[in-house]
C-alpha cells in the first residue's frame, strides 16, 4: 500500500528543506520513535523538519505522488501515540515554524505557526495585555498539538477549549494544496465549518501551518482558592453546588494528598498543605478587587457550609507559583513514582466525577494496582494513571486491559466519552470503535477519504 522512502526521495527532500534538515537511518533519535508515555513505538524512514508552509506543501505534493505515508509531529508530548509514525515514512517536524507572526489588536486575534509553545503564546500575550484562556497542563506542548487534540486544560470551566479561540487555519492538504480554513470573523454560517473538522482530528486530514486564535483582554486580578476536605468524596461532591451558585471560576481542580505528595518529591518543594486527603483548587478571575473577592467568598462559605475543613487564599506571587507549579508537575510526578504507566482521560457530566473517581479506587482494590487520579473537576476531564509498579510484563498487559475495558464500560455508562482532550491517537482508536459503534465511525472514515484519499497522513489512528 506504502512505498518506502528511497534515497531518490531523500535527495528531492533535502532540496526542498536543505541537507541538514533530513536526517534518515542511525542519524534520527530514538526519541522520536514514541510520544510522551511511550505505549507504542516506531521509528520513522525519514525525519525532516520544516519552517515554512510552502516546504510542508513541497514535502507533502511529493508524498503524495509517491505513495509515502506521513505523521507530522510538533514536541512530542502527546500520550496517546497520535505523532508516532506507525507505519514508518516520513516524520514531519514543525518545532522549527515557531514564529508568532502577528497581534491584531483592532481584532483581538494573533496569528501563529505551529511550532509556536504553549507556554510562549501565553507569556506573549500577556505582555501585550492580552489572555490566551487554553491552559492544559503540559505548557511545553505546541500550538499545532494542541488544536489538534482541541486540548482544554484548567480554565476550560470559564472560558472553553481550544476550538473556542481558533478564527481560521492555513492548511496543507495530502496532496500539497494550501488552503485557509475559516476566517477572522466572530460569526460563520458560511457551509460546513471545514475549520472545526480539522479541529480535534490528529493530524490525520492535513497539516496544520498557520492559525489565527482569539485573545481576550488580560483579567486585572487573579486569585486561587485551596480548599482541603476529609475525602475525595466530599471535594468531589462540592462541585455540582459550586457551579450552581453562578459564580464561574476559572479554574476547578481536583487532587488527592498522594498526588501532591508525588509533586512534593518530584519538585523538591513544598505544597501550602499536605495534611488532608482531598483537595480543590479555584481560581478567580476579574478586573476588579471587590468583584473577584465577592466571588471567592461566596464560593469559600459555602465549601465551608457543607464540610470543607478550611479554606486557603492564594494571593500572593510565592503561593501561586508553589501551589501551580506542584498542579502542573502531577503527570511528571506519577510517572517518575512508577516503572511505566497509562493514561485514561475520559470525561464525564460534573454531577458524576466523584461516582467514577470511587469506580476507579475500587478498581485499584480489584486488581491490586495503583491508581492516581487528578483533573478538571469543573467541567469533568479526569486524567486516570494505571501504574505498572513492579508487575512483570505478562501481568501489566493484562490488567492494564481489563483496567481500561472497566473504566471506559463505566464512562460511558455515566453519559461520558473516551477522551476529553488527550485525543484517541493510536492506544485508544478500539475503544473509541466500541464506543461510538459503526455508523459514526464510517462517518469519520468518509470524512477521513474526502480529506485524504491515499490515506498517506497519520494512517493508523483514530479510526483506522
């Protein structure tokens, strides 16, 4: 079905990119065989790493014509195999297109490449008084995974996802064609929105060169509010009545003293509080004092009401830094207190957090494993680590599946689905199947043909 990458192809790459920039054989990094968690891996014929739209459409007519597949890869952070290149080809770098091209503040709109870093767009916009609201927790990602996956992250509960903040999209379709996806309008009803299509879909129906996002006006003041209860039952009931009060936070966290005592010893520092099993973590947001303080006392007396043992505030710079830097580092901490591990990011209503949560405890008892959990309580992400420890790799295997098979059979069973914004990539595409059943998924293999007919682009994943 695919042609191997000759070394005819490799000359024509090296002039369209330059010699240095392919790299074959021995010369390419193991790295770049697996994503973050490593589940599956694969080395690529050819890495070749580009800077412009016009190579990734050089690059991309050739494939093409050839018959070789191609995986686009930005930092390689993702968790679920989706920048793996299963089937060999060529690897497509984009970290080198990093540049934020332009800020239209008539607009409110910035227009980046894709290899642009979370965490860059987020102090760039910052400096220019502006807030890029996607916050997921890995700031290292870029751009182009991100609007790939439609990653979330902690603000999500006040300000939405990714696809939210995504005006339009230069693309490169399989066969090298440039096309603009969208457009720097606040409404479209303008046809399908083929933007929104490429949205979420895992690089597997073109490739991603340029986007236009959306930016608010930097909130004036902001503070967080930790919140210790006696269980993970009692922080997770808390929820729902928060989000009924109608004050909206901008951020509901959950995590459980052993995740933070984790961070604790990854980080080598110390968190505000240890001494209590469960926590939640809010953020407020304003551009007023009184506005933002209003906010958190309403919701910090009613914690306090139906049984929060206390309530922190978080003002200041040092406690902020603390007790974020701690949220962000959790995957980096559970996978270094473990041998190996997975990851279940299913999404479930709000109302039903803390019944999967006390699924997934008893599901550790079950199959005497290990299971941490933290997440996006606010809007029902949960991110769910089965740890190998010290099983031997027969026993792994086979309690890592009956692990998943349980948690995504309950998931759905709740009213929720696969993957709140991990993706499906390759580890998860057979439950994503049983999940959605045959006509949704030959639904997306049709949309999937129409985009791409040789299947030449991220080939394996999600559906295939």
């Amino acid at each position: 079905m695919y042609n191997k990458v000759t070394k005819e192809d490799l000359a024509v790459l090296q002039n369209i990119v330059g010699e240095s920039e392919v790299l074959f054989g021995d010369a390419i990094n193991p790295d770049y065989a697996h994503d973050e968690l490593g589940g599956i891996e694969k080395m690529p014929e050819a890495l070749v790493r580009v800077r412009t739209t016009e190579q990734v459409s050089a690059v991309m007519k050739h494939a093409y014509e050839h018959s070789i597949p191609v995986t686009v890869r930005g930092s390689g952070t993702g968790l679920v195999g989706a920048a793996v290149p299963v089937e060999g080809g060529i690897l497509l770098e984009t970290t080198k297109m990093n540049k934020i091209l332009s800020l239209d503040k008539n607009t409110l709109t910035v227009t980046v490449q894709p290899g642009v870093l979370l965490m860059e767009l987020a102090a760039f916009a910052e400096e220019n008084d502006f807030l890029y609201p996607p916050d997921p927790g890995e700031k290292s990602a870029t751009i182009g995974g991100n609007i790939s996956t439609n990653a979330g992250g902690m603000r999500a509960v006040k300000y939405g996802v990714t696809r939210d903040y995504v005006r339009s999209l230069t693309v490169v379709m399989p066969n090298g064609e440039i096309l603009t996806l969208g457009a720097t309008v606040a409404k479209n009803s303008s046809g399908y929105s083929l933007k929104d299509l490429v949205i979420g879909s895992e690089g597997t129906l073109c490739v991603i060169c340029e986007a236009v996002l959306k930016l608010v006006p930097l909130p004036k003041v902001s503070v967080s509010l930790l919140v210790p209860f006696k269980d993970m039952k009692s922080a997770i009931e808390a929820v729902p009545k928060i989000i009924c009060t109608k004050v909206i936070p901008t951020a509901i966290e959950y995590m459980s003293r052993d995740t933070i005592l984790f961070s604790e010893d990854y980080l080598g520092k110390k968190f505000p509080d240890t001494k209590n099993d469960a926590y939640i973590l809010l953020t407020f947001d304003g551009n007023t004092d009184a506005q933002v303080d209003q906010d958190m006392s309403i919701v910090a007396d009613l914690c306090l009401e139906i049984g929060a043992l206390d309530a922190y505030i978080v003002d200041t710079e040092e406690r902020k830094k603390s007790v974020w830097s701690a949220r962000g580092a959790f995957l980096e901490a559970i996978k270094a207190s473990t041998t190996e591990m997975d990851e279940c990011d299913v999404v479930v209503p709000v109302n039903k957090v803390d019944e999967f949560i006390k699924y997934t405890h008893a599901l550790a008892e079950k199959y005497s494993v290990r299971i941490p959990s933290f997440g996006h309580a606010g809007d029902g992400n949960l991110h769910v680590y089965i740890c190998r420890d010290a099983l031997e790799q027969e026993k792994w295997e086979e309690t890592l599946t009956a692990c998943f098979d349980d948690m995504y059979k309950k998931a759905e069973a709740l009213g929720g689905l696969v993957s709140g914004e991990h993706g499906i990539g390759y580890a998860k595409k057979e439950f994503l199947k049983k999940q959605y059943g045959e006509t949704p998924i030959a639904i997306m293999q049709g949309i999937k043909k129409v985009f791409d007919p040789k299947n030449i682009l991220n080939p394996g994943k999600v559906c295939f």
